[in-house]
C-alpha cells in the first residue's frame, strides 16, 4: 500500500515503535527525505529528534565505492578491505577525509545552526530514512551512530528491498520495515507524493522539534520539484527478470514503454548494483520520453565478494555482450535498437562493449564515467557517444578530456555545472538525465519492422 506522503510514512512507522516509547531514545533523520518521517516517530515516542549527517569515504577516482564513513565529533569508520583492495594509500585516504569532512561540517551548520547536537552515547539511537534503495547511506548512518556511542542503535524505514534486509542487519541491532515489497524499482514509487524536502523545510521540522512536545504537530513536506516517474500509460513490458550471460544469470528490471523508439542498458558503477537511486531516476526519465530501459547487475552476489571484478572491464564489457545479444532473441525487444548508459567504472565496461567488433550500439551515454578504463578500445567505438561530467568533478573531468582525445566516433563532452561526480546537487541529477535522452533519442531510429 502507497504512503500518502513522508508524514504519513513516518506515522505509520511509528506503531511498529512503540515498544521504545519511555526509554533512552533518541530518534535521528537522515536529510534530507528521512527527516519529516524522523520528525513523527519522535513526536509519536515523546522522543528528542536530530538529524544524522554522514558522508561516504569513497575510494579516489572510484567514489562510489565506499571504503569507509565520517559523521559529527570525529566519528570515522574504515572498512579495511576496501582500502587494501583498491591499493588506497594512508596519505590518499586522509585527503578524501579532509574534504568530505569540510562538507559534512557545511551542511550540519546548514541544518542544526548553533544548536548542540543530541547526545548518542548510552542510548538507543532510532536512525530513520524514508526508504533504502542500495542500503549504504543507511549502513554507514548506523555505523558512525555507534562510533558515537549509542547503546543500541534501530534501523526504521518505511520501504526497503527484500534483498538489503540482510545486509541492514550487519550494522544495526534491530531493522524495521513496514513494506519489503518483492516489485522495488525505487522509493518514489511507493509514495503518492514523494516531492524533494527542502533544506528549509528541515532546519523547520528540526526547530519545531526543539520546542518540545507542545509545539509539534503534524509535519508538511510540500515542495516544488516532482518525481518524475513516468506517464499514465502503464508500460508494454515492465519486470522483474534473469539475464542469461555466458554461464551465469544475473537479476535485472525490464521497462519498455508503448511505442519505444528503442532500450538503454545501463552499466552501473563500482559499488552499485540495480538498484542504484541514481540510475532509477535517470531510467524513470527515459521511460516518460519513451525509451525502453533495460538495468541489471553485471556480477552474481558470489562474484562481488572478490572485489577484484569490480574492476575487470572487460569482463563487465564482455556481460553487457551477453545481455545485448539476448535482448535480440526477446520478441519485445529484438526490434529495438540498443543504447549503453554507463556511470563510473560501468562507463568503461559500455565502450568497451560499444567497440566490440560486430557491435552496432545505436549510442552511448557516459555519466560521471571512467570512459580512461576502456584503454584501446576507444579508438574503435562507433557508437555516438556523449560523455557527462559534474563541473566540480575536476578528477574526473580530465580524465573524460584524456578519452576524449582517443575517441574517432561522434562525440561530445557535456559538463553539468556545479555538479560533483555523484550528481547529488538540485537539479544535477535531472539535468544529466536530459542529456542523456535527447541524445538518445537523437541517435535512435525507430523501430525496426
């Protein structure tokens, strides 16, 4: 069942809490979302409320891989096989803390001002979210809670994947979930009304809340900016599936609208996975502009664990193959012509695919992308390719010049101003999102018949 909005996901919630009610407990939200659902649980527990500032420590050039987390009073967790694993070196590692640290301190001033952040230390911390996606901002939020001192930390979300549940229960001593729905393609689906919250109406929800019980009442989330997640007509095809790639199946999601003009595969990014909220969004906005989307993982859960193929291009390459030559035999599909979306590592793996010979990808989009990591294949890629990049991604950005140089196709370079690599800024998101459409569309021709 949808929630109306995040007050009443938050309302909801609540009920299955009231076991806490009377104890040492804190409630803390996660901005910007997790907050007006934060902000009913505390009011329904009599319970003080805080926001939980967390930033991922993300391996240097692969900062969607998390080898660790920071939060407030110097709280730090390191997750040693990651470092060892990307070959990460102490002095490399310190100068991604210095900066993400600054940020962090940004935006707690941002959203608590002069007030004193609650106590943790010898209590039950309730960390609350409005839905978990990939579980790793809510894992690292548990985390840097206990660093901090909690005595017991509670995990509470309105909606998560089946799949994450156990994952969740790796950092938190108790996960609460009202709906693990098997059909999870993204939070904003299960909510009505799932409008940005705004950092005003955060510093808001946490005034209030500071007042005390009397002056709280039932929270507003209005906003300007909407989901976008598609149109009214239900899809031609949209499922859950098994891709079969050589000798392995691996879990995807299959949309394709009426009248699709063509499919995007996506190629995730290290230390993603289908369920990537970046690429959901991006895919939701291809589908309302009639693309089919196609988004799978590119390794079995076994596979994951050696970290090692996290970074094999060309086996990932070699995956997004398999998977283009079985959209073909799909009598849904095998009309349509194939484009490749790619962020960070998965950006490689789709142009080293695009220059398989033989291949006719009818365009490639790269967002935040390693497209360096595709090495001589470069050259050879005939697709049409556009290559994204945040504006403050500096990194980054000069390593899509470097490929730029090397490509023979089409090509173009886009920067997204005021961007970082993972796009979280307003409006960064979506703006990426249209170029990778129009260019799409641009390079699509219709079905073939």
């Amino acid at each position: 069942m949808p929630f109306i909005d995040r007050a009443d996901a938050g309302r909801r919630l609540a009920t299955l809490l009231e076991h806490l009610r009377g104890s040492d407990v804190v409630v803390v939200g996660l901005p910007r979302g997790g907050v007006p659902v934060a902000f009913e649980v505390a009011r329904a527990l009599g319970a003080p409320l805080d926001v939980i500032v967390v930033r991922k420590l993300g391996v240097p050039f692969q900062p969607e891989l998390g080898m660790g987390a920071i939060g407030e009073g110097g709280a730090r967790v390191v997750d040693e096989r990651v470092v060892v694993a990307a070959g990460v070196s102490a002095e490399e590692f310190a100068a991604v803390e210095v900066r993400e640290r600054a940020e962090l301190e940004r935006r707690v001033r941002r959203f608590r001002g002069e007030r004193p952040p609650v106590s943790l230390a010898g209590l039950t911390v309730v960390v609350v979210d409005d839905g978990i996606a990939t579980g790793s901002t809510a894992r690292a939020a548990c985390q840097v809670a206990r660093a901090q001192g909690a005595a017991r930390v509670v995990l509470a979300v309105p909606v998560a994947p089946p799949a994450s549940m156990a994952t969740l229960r790796r950092d938190a001593d108790e996960v609460v979930c009202l709906e693990t729905p098997a059909r999870f393609f993204a939070i904003g689906q299960f909510y009505e009304d799932f409008t940005q919250t705004s950092d005003g109406e955060v510093v808001a929800l946490l005034e209030r809340a500071a007042l005390g019980p009397g002056a709280v009442n039932a929270a507003s989330t209005s906003s300007g900016v909407r989901d976008r997640s598609g149109g009214d007509d239900p899809p031609l095809r949209d499922q859950d599936l098994e891709v079969l790639a050589g000798r392995v199946r691996l879990s995807g999601h299959l949309t394709v609208p009426e009248a699709a003009t063509g499919i995007v595969v996506f190629a995730h990014g290290s230390g993603s996975s289908r369920h990537s909220p970046r690429n959901r969004f991006v895919a939701s906005v291809l589908n309302s502009d009639g693309l089919g989307t196609l988004l799978f993982d590119l390794l079995t859960v076994e596979e994951e664990v050696d970290r090692a193929n996290v970074f094999d291009i060309g086996l990932l390459g070699h995956r997004l193959v398999e998977v283009t030559r079985w959209l073909g035999t799909d009598p849904v599909t095998a009309t349509l012509r194939v484009g490749y979306f790619g962020a960070s590592t998965g950006a490689a793996a789709a142009l080293w695919a695009a220059g398989e010979p033989g291949a006719e990808i009818a365009a490639v989009v790269s967002r935040g992308g390693r497209p360096d990591l595709a090495g001589d294949r470069l050259a050879v890629v005939a697709a049409p390719t556009l290559l994204i990049v945040g504006g403050h991604d500096d990194t980054v950005l000069e390593l899509n010049r470097r490929a730029q140089a090397r490509l023979r196709c089409e090509h173009r370079l886009e920067i997204v101003p005021g961007a970082t690599h993972l796009f979280e800024e307003p409006g960064a998101l979506e703006a990426a999102a249209t170029l990778a459409s129009g260019w799409f569309i641009s390079h699509m021709a219709p079905a073939r018949t």
